[in-house]
C-alpha cells in the first residue's frame, strides 16, 4: 500500500486532541480546532462526504485484530519480496488508525479512540524501530491517530507508548550517515518528518527543535533555487521530487505554530520549500511534461522497470494526479492551489476537493 495516497494526513502539530502533556493554553487552541473541524462537516457537505468515508472505514474496522511486524521492510526491496508482501499487509493498519483519528476527533465517540489504542499499543509492544526511514515514514498514521486520541490511554499505557516513539526517533538521528547521499536525499526528508512528528506528539523540545534545525539544513542542500531537488536529478523523476516534498511539506505544516514561516524560509543560495513547489506545478497542470527515469543515477530504478514494476517504466510520462499530496499539502500554505487540487482530485467542489483541505482549513491560523 502506498501510506501517502491517505488523503488529509493530520496537521500533527496543531491538532493534537487532549494529550496529557499539552498546557493549558496549548490545550484550548486544540479543542478549538477540534470543534472547526466537528463545525466544518456538519456545515459543509463537502465536508461531510469526505468524512463520511474515513466514519464508514472506522465503523468497519472496529473489532478488526492489530497486526503489527517487528520490523517493516520494504525499502529497497522488490514488490515481489516476501518480506515487502508482509510489510505491506501489516501496513494496512495504518489506513485504520487514521479512520480512528478522524473519526474520533470529528465525533468524540470512544469506540474510535478505544479501537485507535488498542491497535497503537500492539505495534508498540512488538514493532522494532530499525531507523531506516523510507520505512517507518509508514508509521505517519499511527502518531497521527495517537496525537488525536491520547486522551484515551492511561498513564501506564502512556509510557509505553512514548517509549517506542522516542526508540523510532532515536534509531533514526543514530543512522544518518554524514558520507551518504541519505544524509541530505529523500531518505533525510522523511527522517526529519518522523523526528518532527514524534516531538511533536510527545511535545519533546529536543525533538522539534533538531527537526526545525534539520528542516533548514536539508532545504540548503537538497533543494536548488529554481525549485529543482537532488533527488529530480539523481532519479531524473518527479517522483522522487514529490516524495522529497511530501515529508517537507508535512513537517512545514506540523511546526508552523511553533515556527511559522519554515514554508518560505530560503537557503543562502536563495532555494525554498514554496520554490519546489512551484517548481512541480506545470507538470501538473498540464503545461509540461516529463519523462521519468530516462537518465536515473540509480541502479535499483533500473532494477524495478526490469522486474516489470509499471510505475518505474523507464521513459513512463509523470502523471500529473501523482502530485496531488504535495499540493494538497502545500494548500495549507497556498489555498489558491485548491483548483488544481481539484483538477487532480477530480473533485466537482473547489473548495473543499480533499480531506486535507478540510484539515487545512481547520487548522490554520
């Protein structure tokens, strides 16, 4: 499965529901976004369809059993692999716990919160975190659901689970490797977004503050002035490109009440997160094109079209819908980008065309 096709994964850092270790003041600001959100679906039909699908996906997983793996592998590995097959099944979890989020923020119904618990606590009690973060990147649905349903577990069960995140942190600031290209490619992005998203949700200084620090280093070194990303060069993708903006725009998003501005923040050499956007937008509207993988640096894209993988066909045009999560995201800063959302989406309503949008208009300042 792939994780990011969830549309509307939650704004992690502003719409944290009750955790026991928000202030006060922190706490209210939360509570009122919970009841823009609740307002906004039963005011908005847009809205409500939208949510509709998450409610109906909760109701339906309700007594689903949790099924959690030690470790999730499938970066680097073929679709074929064995031991990707079984990741990816195990991941399903994750389209569930983010129905229970939803579900449970937008209605306060505790059999959403209980089903959310009871599947976070068995990935927490058997997942070993490996710090390999193409993998527990996966893992964004379960601290979402967790931030949005924390109210419901008991200080034991609280520990438990901040122990495990703190691990999956921890593991991935001890594997960078400074002499790596993953150090500073889409491999780091999605590192900083899983940092910055557990500091968040266990509102660990130390956490946000390494995630911001890392969030302006990677922009220096991964992205380029005129919008253009290493990973674009290195893959000859906009696939890769999107996957580098994705984690970016999710950690932008997640920090923004914390450090507003990191969306337009540019390096000394004048590259942006805005620039890389807009950098993707043509090939998304329609105004150009692009051959994917034609001149890729990488052995395993090769690898991949080989074994008949469609989606890494070598000289396969970018598919425009294929940039639909960073935009939807990068609306959270640039709502004029709804209509093309839409136009991706294909969604009739502008302004509501996808559950992110909803978020984005729940949670922003």
């Amino acid at each position: 499965m792939k994780l990011l096709h969830i549309l509307g994964l939650t704004l992690v850092g502003t719409l944290l529901l009750g955790h026991p270790l928000r202030a006060s003041n922190q706490m209210s600001a939360a509570e009122s976004q919970r009841a823009r959100l609740a307002a906004l679906v039963a005011t908005h039909p847009e809205a409500a369809k939208l949510f509709s699908k998450y409610q109906r996906q909760a109701d339906a997983a309700l007594t689903d059993a949790p099924h959690p793996v030690r470790e999730i592998v499938t970066a680097g590995k073929l679709a074929s692999d064995p031991a990707k097959i079984e990741s990816r099944a195990a991941l399903e979890d994750m389209g569930k716990l983010a129905a229970f989020g939803y579900a449970y923020a937008v209605t306060t119904n505790t059999a959403y919160a209980t089903a959310a618990k009871r599947m976070i606590l068995a990935w927490a009690q058997v997942n070993q975190p490996t710090g390999r973060p193409i993998d527990e990147t996966k893992l964004e649905p379960l601290f979402v659901a967790y931030g949005l349903t924390a109210d419901a577990f008991s200080p034991a069960e609280t520990e438990t689970v901040a122990a495990w995140l703190r691990l999956v942190a921890r593991q991935e600031q001890a594997q960078v490797r400074p002499e790596s290209d993953t150090s500073f490619n889409n491999w780091n992005s999605h590192r900083l977004k899983i940092i910055g998203l557990i500091g968040c949700v266990l509102d660990d200084s130390n956490l946000v503050a390494s995630a911001t620090s890392g969030f302006k280093t990677q922009i220096t070194r991964n992205l380029r002035p005129d919008g253009s990303s290493f990973d674009f060069h290195e893959r000859d993708a906009l696939h890769y490109h999107c996957y580098d903006l994705e984690p970016l725009l999710t950690l932008a998003i997640a920090l923004d009440s914390r450090t507003p501005g990191l969306y337009d923040w540019q390096s000394p050499a004048g590259a942006s997160l805005r620039h890389a956007v807009r950098f993707l937008v043509p090939y998304c509207n329609g105004s150009a094109a692009h051959d994917e993988w034609v001149h890729s640096k990488v052995a395993f894209d090769r690898k991949r079209a080989e074994a008949g993988e469609a989606k890494f066909e070598i000289g396969s045009k970018f598919n425009p819908q294929d940039g639909l999560h960073a935009l939807e995201l990068a609306a959270f800063f640039e709502p004029e980008l709804k209509p093309l959302v839409a136009q991706l989406a294909t969604a009739a309503s502008t302004n509501y065309p996808t559950w992110q949008c909803v978020l984005n208009d729940a949670t922003r300042p």
